[in-house]
C-alpha cells in the first residue's frame, strides 16, 4: 500500500517580488563567476562613462539629501514622531545608535581607517605638496567621504520609510515612499518593481561587503599565524561559521541578535580606539583631529560642490573616490536605510535626522583621525615611509600598522573579533532587511527562509571570491546607484508632500462658533480649582457629566442619520463616542482617567489646593488620532457636548479637503495589503 503525503510548504514571500529578484541576482552572480574578466570590462567602461559624464548628477543629489535633512531638522516639520502621536522608541538610545552605526558603517571602518587616508597621503596626484599638507589633505578627505554626506544619504532613505510605514501605517517597503505620487499604484506593478530594485541592491552592496570583509579576516589570521595563508578553503571555512552564527542571530530577532552584538560591538570599538589613542602619539593625534575639525566645516561648501573641472589633474582621483563613494553609498542606502527604519519608530524627525547625521559622523571622524593619523605620523617617523608602500594592500595594512604599536598581538587579536562581529551583524541584519522586502514586512516568517537568505549570501559570495567575480559584482553595484539616486530625489518631493498634509492636519484650527467655557457656575468651578482631584472624583465625573452628554449626543446623531456608538473601557477607565466610516478613518472623542505626580512642596503650601497624596486624578480628552487631548474636569456637560462637535467640526472640515485624502483615508493606513 502506498501512501502519498501531500506537504504544503509554508511561506510568506511574495512572488511577484521574489522570482524576478532571485532570477536576476543569481544570473548576474553566475555570469560575473563564469566570465570574470569579461563581465568586469564592460562594467567598468559602463562605470566609468557615468563616473566621467554623469558626475552632476550624484554631486547634486548628495548635496540636496543634506540641505534637505539639515532644512527637515530645524523646520516646524522637526516635531512629528515617526509613529502615532503617543508611540515612545522601541530601543534605548544606546542600542539605537549601536545598532545603526553597525548596519551603516561596520566593516568598511575596520577595512579603511587606515588604508583611506594613506592611499591619500601617498597618492601621486599630490606629490607636489608637502608631507604636513599631504597629511592635512588625507585626513580632510577622508572625513568628507565618511561624514554628513555619507549618512545624508541613508538618513533620506531611513526617513522616508520610517515615516510612512509609521505615521502613514504603510508596510515597511520602499514602495511606501512612494504613496503620495502613485497612491494604490504602489499595491501593483510598479510597487513589485521598485522592491525588486531594492532586494537586488541590498543583496549585491551585502555580498561584495562581506566578501571583503572575509578576506581581511583570512589576512589578518595569517598575520597572527593562526592560518597558513589565504588560500579559498580557508575563506570556505570562515564563511561557513561566520554566516552560520549570522543566520542563528538572525533568526534570534533583532531584540536579541543584532541588538546584542551591536552593543558588544560598539563596546569592543570605543576599547580599541582608546587603545590606540594613548599608546599612540596621542598629543598628536588631538591635536590634528580638532584641526581636521575645523578644516572640515571651512571646506564644507566647496567640498560638497566640487567638481574639480577646472583641475584636470585631480578629476582621476575625484572619480575614483568622491564619487565612486556617492555611488557605493546609495547602492547601500537601501538596505541600510531600511533597517534603520526599522530600528527608529517612536523618535520624532528632529530627534531621528540629529542623531543620523551628526552622531555617526562625530565618531567616524574621531576613528579615523586615531587610527588614518596614527599610521601617518608612524610612516613619517618611524617606519621610514614602509606604511605607505602598502597603501594598496588594504587587506593587511591594518594588521602592519598595528606591528608599531605595543601589545600587537591582544589589538590584532580584538580587531579580528570587532571585523568578525561587524561582519555577522552586517549579514544578519541583511537577512533580516531581505526577507522584509521579499514578504512585504511579513511580521512572523517561517525561519527556513532565514536560512535560505543566508545560504544564498554565503554561496554567491564564496563562487566570486573563487572565481574572482566581486570586482564585477561591485561594478554593477555602483551603476545602480545613478537610477537610485533619481529615486531618491523622488523620496524628497513625496516627503515633502506627506509632510504638508500632516502639519495641515495636526494644525487644523477648530471652528470659531464654541467657545467651551461660560460664567455660568463660576463658584463651582472656583471649588474644583482650589482642590486637586482623586481617583473617585474622576469617576464620578466620567459616570456622570461625561456619560450624559456622549448619551445625549448619541440620539441626536440618530435624528440626523448619523451611526454612532459609546465604547467603554477600563486600566485606565474611559468613555468614548465613536462614527465609523468606511473609506476614512473613524471620528473618535473620548474622556479617560489620567493621573500626575504632583511635587512635594505643594502638599505643605497653605495657599495651594489640597492634596492628600502626591499622586492626584483628572478626566483628560482623547481623540482617534492621538492628538494631545487636556484636563476636563471644570466642563459641564453641555460645554462638553459643545467641546465634541466642535472636533467633529474639525474633523468633517478635513475630510473634505482632497489634499488631506491620503493621510485620512482608512483604505491607506488599515486595509493596505
């Protein structure tokens, strides 16, 4: 007898998203891996047409994504959270800003704190300079391309998503961005088509990274000789384990994975960098940082500008690094930006663009003048210009510049774990982004698609180490990012236009004809000023006054055709009266218990109200849009009944309007699949 057992995989990818990304990423990793040399050609003469004749075009986005953020930080736009009125972060902000910096910067600092700013320093194009200026120069540049305008870059992306996922209740996608330009267009065709760019951005920006990164690991190993040499069986090997405990974290979740290490991490970097900064010429070192600092903000506007057009002699250099790092950090900005997105609910706009832009920066600058000036200062006196002779081996040039340092073996030592930690919350943190984008934001996956991200990174990553296909790989990278960069342009205009309707609705003033309070009962309300309230007046409040009008209000929407309904509740206890619709979101007024802490000095002052305990009660409003609601406990009943039409008022006033249709409709931010 046979039995057929018919088993049903479960899964939350979405087809339309996966297939064609999958199809596309696999292709182009197999024919890098397949025809290395070719493939790399003529992406590189690609690359170098964009890098040579579009220039412009990244010099001007780069420059409007920090005007923008710096102009959104300071503007009346700065106070919106990113989530409902009253949503608090999900993180601490030590966690937060450990687990963006990870995702944002991780290995490439460990990779090119060193190597950036002695490629510079003894870069031929600046050979007619001195060794102090050559110095000054290495160490301006390379706080240009790791400071605001890198994290310009991902902050645009990160407040886009965040802000409509959460404050448009739009799933974590960068379809989301563009909901005030295509409204239920992004639900279709195009929506699948914009995350399918994404995921294949996110999975190539993650693979080259990480193929990097396990390459200065094996270095770094063979330096300690804990390995014989690079050899690819030993990059297997490393892979093999790194990726595994990426996955294990990944599946973990970010609470526990990401958040953990991320905290270990930034710990294990600030003990490295202290390390250095004391057994190093540590005078030095403070004092060429606080110069860098200051040469930064003078070059500010002529860095960000700068073309080199009328330097023909630099203009190699300016497209083998500025702009080649505009275009590595858009090609990341997905991913990156995602995460953090994903990581910053709760936090206000102000809050969200100061701490991406100014806190990230601070640190790279501080990292790079240890570790960049260090091994410059040690190449200049010391190692006899050896340091500098190794500028193109990025690799290992970490680990020899450690060789001049005491205690070289513990600091390699601690340097591998900080790039094998990076690496795994890089990785894990990239399963995580993948799989939002590939699901939709599925909340809850089955974990062998964790798995399988995971797989799919280590594979692909192992066959062009092998083959020698990453350098293709990353070609291909840094030429998606020119279309991104007109897709991110476009982010700013729907922000924009998101932002206006939001103000416009938050400030929306309320019609003139209610005034709540009279001098009608003027000596009761003398009474209850001159006395605080506790938990049973508040009660009797709610039960009485409050419960009278919502019940008087109730029959009167009757009479005129209006459906509404009293909604109890309790921890705390409240009353509300609620209006369905349909189409846009419900119309709600409510009264709930609040309680406050009042200060000690108060209870003893003779000629204050009476409290017996520092802790007093008052009935406070709240409204179905979690605006700040206030104290009404001196309003009668009829004052409240008028206080409630006078927020309907408000309400039927601002669904009228059709600008404010995407921000109220109900379809957008409750039944949006």
């Amino acid at each position: 007898m046979e039995f057929m057992v018919k088993t049903k995989i479960r899964t939350t990818l979405k087809k339309g998203i996966t297939i064609p990304s999958l199809i596309f990423i696999i292709g182009v990793c197999l024919i890098s891996a397949l025809y290395p040399e070719i493939t790399d050609s003529l992406l590189t003469v690609v690359k170098g047409f964009i890098f040579v004749n579009l220039n412009w075009i990244y010099v001007w986005a780069v420059s409007i994504f920090v005007i923008f953020l710096v102009y959104i930080m300071t503007s009346k736009y700065g106070n919106i959270r990113l989530g409902r009125n009253d949503s608090r972060p999900d993180y601490s902000f030590f966690s937060w800003l450990s687990m963006l910096f990870a995702a944002g910067m991780g290995i490439g600092l460990m990779y090119f704190s060193v190597a950036e700013p002695m490629q510079h320093y003894s870069n031929e194009i600046f050979s007619d300079k001195s060794l102090v200026q050559r110095a000054q120069n290495a160490q301006l540049y390379t706080f240009f391309h790791w400071g605001i305008h890198a994290w310009a870059i991902y902050g645009v992306v990160g407040l886009a998503l965040a802000y409509f996922s959460y404050r448009y209740r739009l799933p974590l996608s960068l379809r989301s961005c563009f909901y005030p330009l295509l409204k239920d267009r992004i639900k279709g065709r195009w929506g699948n088509v914009i995350d399918v760019f994404a995921l294949c951005s996110t999975f190539f920006g993650i693979t080259t990274t990480l193929g990097f990164g396990v390459v200065q690991i094996n270095s770094g190993l063979v330096t300690l000789n804990i390995l014989p040499d690079n050899s690819f069986l030993y990059q297997v090997l490393i892979v093999a384990v790194l990726v595994s405990l990426a996955i294990f974290s990944a599946v973990s979740g970010l609470d526990k994975g990401v958040r953990i290490l991320s905290n270990i991490n930034i710990t294990a970097v600030v003990i490295l960098l202290l390390f250095v900064l004391f057994l190093g010429p540590t005078v030095y070192l403070i004092g060429s940082f606080t110069e860098g600092i200051g040469t930064y903000i003078n070059s500010f506007f002529t860095l960000t500008f700068n073309t080199h057009v009328y330097e023909e002699g630099t203009q190699t250099w300016f497209y083998d690094w500025t702009i080649l790092y505009w275009a590595w950090w858009i090609s990341w900005s997905p991913y990156v930006g995602l995460f953090i997105a994903r990581i910053s609910k709760g936090r206000t706009i102000r809050e969200f663009v100061a701490a991406v832009l100014i806190l990230p920066t601070l640190f790279n600058f501080i990292w790079m003048s240890v570790f960049g000036n260090s091994a410059i200062w040690f190449d200049m006196n010391v190692a006899d210009g050896f340091l500098s002779q190794m500028a193109n081996d990025p690799d290992g040039l970490m680990f020899q510049f450690l060789e001049y340092l005491p205690f070289t073996k513990f600091i390699s030592f601690l340097v591998i774990g900080i790039i094998i930690i990076f690496f795994v919350t890089s990785a894990d943190s990239g399963i995580f982004v993948m799989n939002s984008i590939a699901t939709k934001n599925a909340k809850v996956s089955p974990r062998w698609q964790t798995i399988g991200w995971g797989t799919l990174l280590a594979v692909l990553a192992l066959i062009l180490l092998n083959a020698g296909g990453l350098a293709a790989l990353q070609s291909m990278t840094l030429i998606t990012a020119l279309p991104f960069s007109i897709i991110m342009l476009l982010f700013l205009v729907s922000l924009t236009k998101g932002l206006m309707v939001d103000k416009n609705y938050y400030d929306k003033d309320f019609s003139s004809t209610t005034v709540p309070w009279s001098g009608e009962q003027w000596k009761d309300r003398l009474r209850q000023i001159a006395s605080f309230n506790d938990a049973a007046s508040t009660h009797r409040y709610i039960e009485t006054t409050a419960k009278q009008a919502f019940g008087e209000l109730l029959s009167e929407f009757a009479v005129n055709g209006i459906d509404a309904k009293l909604n109890y509740g309790e921890n705390p206890e409240r009353i509300e009266i609620e209006i369905r619709y349909d189409l846009i979101n419900n119309f709600i007024y409510g009264v709930r218990s609040e309680s406050k802490i009042v200060s000690e000095y108060l209870l003893n002052e003779d000629n204050l109200p009476d409290a017996e305990e520092n802790l007093v009660y008052f009935p406070k409003s709240y409204f179905g849009d979690n605006r700040d609601g206030y104290d009404v406990k001196l309003f009668t009943k009829n004052e409240l009944i008028s206080d409630v039409l006078k927020h309907y008022d408000r309400f039927i006033n601002i669904i009228s309007e059709e600008k404010n249709t995407m921000f109220i409709s109900s379809d957008s931010n409750h039944r949006f699949k």
